[in-house]
C-alpha cells in the first residue's frame, strides 16, 4: 500500500471518535484521515485535529485506501448499496465493526467481493484500553492485515481471531464491560446498604477491579491460584466465594454469554 494511507472514517459516533482519537494521538501512525457522517456538525471538531471531512459517503470512499464503517447494523445497508450504486474502482479495504455482520455480508451488500476487515471493539477503546477482536477474509493479504491492526492498536490491544469466533467473542469482550459494570454497581450498593459510604467508595471499588485485573497479568498466577491465595481456610473471603458458587455465578455468566452470542447470530442472520 502506498503512504500514507488514506483512511475513510463513515459516521462520526463513539467508536469512529475512539479510534481517531487513538490515532490522532499515535507518532507512527500510517494514516491520513478523512470522515464523512450523516450530521455534519458532528464532523466539525475532527476539522481542527487535521481530518479531512467530506460533503458525502461517496466521496470518502472515492479518496479512501481504507474505509471503517463507523455506522450501525441497520445503516449497512443504505450506505453499502450507496457505495455499491457509485461504481467505485479502485483497490479499497472495508473494515467492518458492526456486531453480527460477516465479511461475505459486506461483500454481497457492496455487490463484489473485496477485502473486508471484520473488527469487534469495546468502549474502553474511548479512553485507549480497548481490546479489539480482528478477522478478515480471504482477499485481505497480510500486508493489509497488519495496516487494519493499527486502527485498533492506537486505542488498546487487538486479539487476533478467526472469522467464525467474531460473534462469540462479543460476549468475552466487546459487551462484557457491561457485565462487570453490573458486578461493580452490586458490590457499591451491598456496601452502602451495609453503612459503608464514602466520598470514595466507588473510586476504590474501581481501582480493586483495576488491581485485580493488573494481578491477572502480572503476577504469574492465573486466576484459580489467585482465587485461592485470596481464600485463607475458615476466613471471610472463603465465606462469600461459598455463596457464589452455590447460585452458580459462572453458570450465570455462562448463559449470559451464550445469550449474547445467539443475538449475533440473529443480528447478523438478517443481512444473510
Ligand atoms: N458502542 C459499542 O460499545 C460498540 C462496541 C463494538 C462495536 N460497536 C459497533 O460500532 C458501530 C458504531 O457504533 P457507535 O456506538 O459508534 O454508534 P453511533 O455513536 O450511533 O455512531 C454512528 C454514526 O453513524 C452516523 N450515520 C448514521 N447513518 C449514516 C449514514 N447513512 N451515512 C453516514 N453516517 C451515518 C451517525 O450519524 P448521526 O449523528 O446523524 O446519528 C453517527 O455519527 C456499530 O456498528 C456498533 O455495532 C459498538
């Protein structure tokens, strides 16, 4: 691919303002950017980080390299039948974020097959601790590959999967910050409801989180080991994992999971 990269952002919402921020903010970043949203007083502010806003969908996509769809699920269609009605030419490579959608989805809506790069982030990506899930089709040499990994690299860490795992790690990282959302708001309120309150309580339950997850990458242990050192025999710590086993909270988790995988599957069987 020739430099810098010209690489189209379609809609200006969270996750394109995540991943030009990550970018803007990068010293190696091979890109140039350009964005074209449906509002385009939301464009505005990107003007002055030098990104290159374009009038129209079709336009962006003219100048691109690189185009991220930035757009929701049910977007797709009108913007890739758009892009498939203006005979654009050109090698470009399509990188796709949308929950469910597949490659060959992308490649039918557009009317030919071309590179499509399928990424699953997460909303910590905003404050550069993303973890992003990559696949692509056939047509995507590695070169390309390794290009597309740097949209996500610039805004936190990128797991590198197979097409057919991309619904179910959705589950494991692209909506599970929800999960833990749940966990953290039950212990703030068990805490309140026992007369622990503190200006700082919730920054603190925070930061355990943090730490925890940090002890996860850090220590060497993994996390049955560190589950066990937490547990002195007969001590409180020992008590409370009782219960949670007892109402069977990784069975719980389990289904949750597997209830968001069944919904990818059903998003992305209506763009079959
Ligand atoms: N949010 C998450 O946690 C998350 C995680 C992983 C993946 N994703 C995926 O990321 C994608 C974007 O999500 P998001 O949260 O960033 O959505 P968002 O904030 O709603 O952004 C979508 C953007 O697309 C623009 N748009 C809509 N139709 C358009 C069109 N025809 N042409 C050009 N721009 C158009 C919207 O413009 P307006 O301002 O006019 O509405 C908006 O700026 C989705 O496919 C989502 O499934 C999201």
């Amino acid at each position: 691919m020739n430099h810098p990269i010209r690489l189209a952002f379609i809609g200006a919402g969270n996750m394109s303002s995540a991943m030009i921020g990550g970018l803007c903010k990068s010293e190696d970043s091979p890109f140039v950017i350009g964005l074209s949203s449906r509002t385009k007083e939301k464009c505005e502010p990107f003007r002055s980080a030098g990104v290159t806003v374009f009038d129209t969908n079709t336009e962006a996509l003219a100048w691109a390299d690189m185009i991220v769809l930035g757009i929701k699920p049910q977007q797709y269609a009108d913007v890739l039948t758009e892009f498939r009605d203006s005979g654009f030419d050109g090698r470009k490579v399509f990188v796709s974020i949308a929950a469910g959608i597949s490659t060959d989805a992308v490649c039918r809506m557009l009317g030919r097959d071309v590179p499509v790069v399928r990424a699953m982030p997460n909303t910590p990506m905003l404050l550069g601790l993303g973890s992003t899930a990559v696949s692509r089709n056939a047509s995507v040499t590695d070169e390309e590959y390794e290009t597309s990994r740097k949209i996500f690299s610039a805004s936190g860490m990128v797991i590198d999967l197979p097409e057919d795992k991309m619904n179910a790690v959705i589950a494991a990282t692209g909506s599970s910050p929800a999960y833990l959302y749940l966990i953290i708001k039950a212990i703030y309120d068990e805490a309140r409801a026992q007369g622990v309150d503190a200006p700082t309580l919730l920054d603190g339950i925070c930061q355990m989180t943090a730490g925890a997850a940090q002890m996860i990458r850090d220590s060497g242990d993994d996390p049955e080991t560190l589950i066990r050192k937490v547990c002195s025999p007969g001590g409180t710590t020992e008590r409370a994992m009782q219960v949670l086993y007892d109402e069977d909270l990784p069975g719980i988790l389990s289904r949750a999971m597997q209830a968001c995988t069944v919904r990818a599957e059903e998003l992305g069987a209506k763009y079959q």
